[in-house]
C-alpha cells in the first residue's frame, strides 16, 4: 500500500459552491492510485468542503440561501474584526464541515450519480484556498 | 495492511433514522479485518450518515423534528421539482454529512456505549440507498 | 506501513470549546509515525469535535451563542430526563460532527494557519471525555 500527498490551491470568486471533482479525479489519475481511498481537508476557517448535488444549480442557489439566513450578516456578533461576513463563514464552515474521505474505484471517487465535490467559499471576496489532498492505496 | 471494500444497500421506509451498525459490524466479521478502521459513504444527497444515541428512541425523534423545524418543507426554495420534500432534504443531508471514518478494535466499529451509525432518510418515500464500506488493516 | 491506536481521555469543564491540538500532536510525536494520516473520533452524543479558528476567542464565544440560539433549552423536546441540557447537547452533536481525517506532515497534523482541534462540550458540567486517536503511515 502505498500514500501520497498534495496541496491543491484553488481561487474563489466569493460566496458559492465551486466543483471540485474534476480537480481530485485529474490528480488521483496522476498518483496511478486505483484501489483505497483520498482524503480532503480545507485549510481555513471560513470556507469548507461538501459532497452535494450536482446537477441542478438552482440546489446550490437553495443550500446557499438557507445557509446566509441561517448564519445572517449583522446578527450581533462579538468577532467582527474582519468584517460582516467573517462570522458567518465560521458558522457556515463548522455546519459543513472542512474534511472529506472517500473510496476509489478505479482510481476515482466512488461518488453517487448526482454527487460532486464541492469548496464552499464563505466569504464575499475572492479568496485563494488550500485544500490537501491525500490518497492511499494500490 | 489489506483493503476491501463493499456497497451495502439499504431500503428505508420514508424519513427517519435507519441503524446500520449490525450491518456494518457483520459486513467487518466477515472481512476479517481486527485491527484498522472503516469509512462509511452515502451516495445520495437527500439522505446522509451520523452517529447518535441508540438507546433512547425519542431523541432520534427530537433530532428528525427539530430537522424539520431547520428546514421546512415549503419554504419558498427555488429547486422544488422533485417535490416539497426534496429541497429541506438536501439541506438536512448537508448539516448532517455523509461520510463517517470510525476506528476498528477486535473487527469492530469503535462507537462508545450510547452510540450507534444510522442511516438518516430525508425523504418522505421509502427508498433504496446505497452506502460504501470499505475497511483498511490488518 | 503501520498502524497505531490510543485512546485519550479528556476533562472539560462545562459547555465550551476545549482545544485538543497539542494533545493530539504529542501522542502522535509518540507515535513516531511521520507520513500519514490521523483519525479523531468522539465516543460521545453530547460531545463533539472540530476544526475552528484558533486565534480570537471571540469566534469560539459566537459558535457557542450561535449553536445555543439553534438549539435553544427548554424547546419543548420530548427527551428530557436528563436535563434541559442534554436534547440541545445531541443536537449540537449532529450538527459539528464527532469525527475528523488530517493528513499529516513531518509527523503533526496538517492545520492551517489559523485552525485548532478542539473538542466541544455541549452539556453544563463537567464531564471526562474520550477521543479514540488512530494514525496510520511511516
């Protein structure tokens, strides 16, 4: 069995869902790893990683719309140092959570028909992010 | 160190928390798996995986109403062609995640005494859903 | 590669967020594991683990005003009988999850700049906490 590791950098355009599938599947294809499992993990507070629908954009509309009235902006937050948005992203991250494991079959993840991988960006400006990646297997 | 890995397929019965933990537990007996651990992945994005108290019944039914009360139906989502239930299910998924990765000791989930893996249907019909195993260790 | 498992026991003090990122990368120094992964796992319903910010403890008292309005005491929830405590604590529970996957490097977690591991104590008293700690690798 065998690891390997990388740090994928991604640029947001703000708040949304950017697809991220493509970008693991293009990598696990070059580790030539076919059979185990890939682990992400976001580096940052206020943006996070989730498995969702990938068809119908107006989900994603849906998710983000609850989630911006489930968190809302201005709600009396201690932390507001950075800005309005900045609580709320931390909200919205630990809701969805920054880390995600995920089987292989023939060396890609074994996500259901109408599942991506998704980067949450929580934030309302453009953002670079980290996200590591690690698959181990054969 | 070994891997396997399986689709285990359950029929739920409309919404509601569905336990697995036998199963996954039988699926592990049968892998000879003692020491390593398992991952758990849903392949849907209207149902979803959590660990919660397996003693008490009605906490699973506090968490099923206040689920609904965080997400109820009707609440003027955009994607509502597959039905009313649809939208506040893709949310309850997102809050409650679809993966678990759980330590293995003696060929088992490593869960504490209250707890228990459940399948968590977000729909209202029942439905067949698909959930991957896969073990690493020894 | 190997595997090695610990389990490590906490105390907290009441509802908070009690920061486990040292604990967790001493045990792993320990385990002299470099290249790999580590998996925390909360054998608790009350109680649960995540990733936040680490640097403004004002962000840790908003999750908490924040997780306290979602799931407010007293909501008329049907499992009581262990305080008006204990249904909300489950709820926060499902909501930040009880398991976390971080690669490592140079043998310590893979954290952003301004993450920490921490685990959440949702009841009001203190309570002694377990974490099941797994790393695998070289």
């Amino acid at each position: 069995m065998r690891q390997t590791l990388a740090i994928l950098t991604f640029d947001t355009e703000g708040q949304g869902f950017h697809e991220i599938t493509h970008d693991v599947n293009s990598w696990l294809r070059a580790t030539d790893i076919r059979m185990g499992q890939v682990t992400l993990f976001c580096q940052h507070t206020s943006a996070s990683l989730l498995v969702t629908e990938n068809a119908a954009p107006a989900v994603k509309r849906d998710l983000l719309r609850w989630l911006r009235m489930a968190a809302p902006e201005g709600d009396g937050y201690e932390h507001d140092d950075e800005g309005a948005d900045d609580m709320p992203a931390h909200i919205k991250a630990m809701l969805t959570g920054g880390g995600i494991t995920l089987p292989l079959a023939d060396g890609k993840m074994m996500l259901g028909t109408w599942q991506g991988v998704y980067l949450a960006e929580h934030r309302h400006g453009a953002h670079k992010r980290t996200v590591v990646a690690q698959a181990f297997g054969d």
